[in-house]
C-alpha cells in the first residue's frame, strides 16, 4: 500500500498556538494535509469549507468548548461521520466519559507525541477513508 493512500485532510483545532504548531509540524511529517482552527466557531467554518477526514479538538476552549464543538459536528449529518479526537491536559475519566457522550472516537492527553497523534491519525484514518 503506497503511503499516499493515507494521506489525510486532518484539522486540528486548539487555543494554543504552541500547540496547533506542534500538531502542524507532526501532522506534516506524517505525510497528511494540514488544517489549524483556534477556536469552535473557527473550525466550524473550516468543516464547512474543507471536509476534513478527521479532527482532533481541544476541550478547553474559549466561546465553544471542545464538548460542544464535537456535539455540532456529530448533530451535522454532513458532517457526522468524520472521526473526532479530543484533546485534553487533564487525563480524566469523567472528560474521557464525557467526550464519548457527544460523539468522540478517543482522547489524546497534552503534550502528545509525535507517535500518540500518528497512531491516532493511522487507528482513524482508515475509517476516514470511506467517508466521501
């Protein structure tokens, strides 16, 4: 299987600059096509206009928190059916719960690797794949 066969549109949304850059540059490395949103309302537009394959969302964020974030997108019939993978600095039960309740796939703790967000990308991607 050629590489190019999982190269993904993936989107990160995140308030962090830091944190949007570093995803960025792993994302990059990993071959996939990246798309950066600071906030909900921000990635709502971006889903809009881009369709990406997946999306990694940071819970903690000003306006639309992550939760509600994920809930728009999920209650989107267009737009259900792309993976969505909360990003968090708490590594709790309850936001792990929680973020399965509005319609995440998983839950990746920050700071990530390089490594955790690829494998997420590649556990997710195939999936990604048959959506149109």
């Amino acid at each position: 299987m050629s590489t190019s066969a999982l190269t993904l549109k993936v989107l990160v949304v995140d308030d962090s600059n830091t944190i949007r850059r570093s995803a960025e540059i792993f994302l990059k490395q990993g071959g996939h096509e990246v798309l950066l949103a600071e906030d909900g309302f921000d990635a709502l537009s971006k889903i809009n206009d881009h369709s990406p394959q997946l999306i990694f969302c940071d819970i903690l964020m000003p306006k639309l928190d992550g939760y509600q974030t994920c809930a728009i997108i999920k209650r989107n019939p267009l737009f259900s059916a792309i993976p969505v993978v909360m990003l968090s600095s708490k590594d709790g039960v309850f936001d792990k719960a929680r973020g399965r309740m509005v319609g995440s796939q998983d839950y990746l703790t920050k700071p990530f690797t390089k490594d955790q967000l690829l494998q997420a990308v590649q556990q997710f991607g195939a999936a990604a794949q048959g959506v149109a």
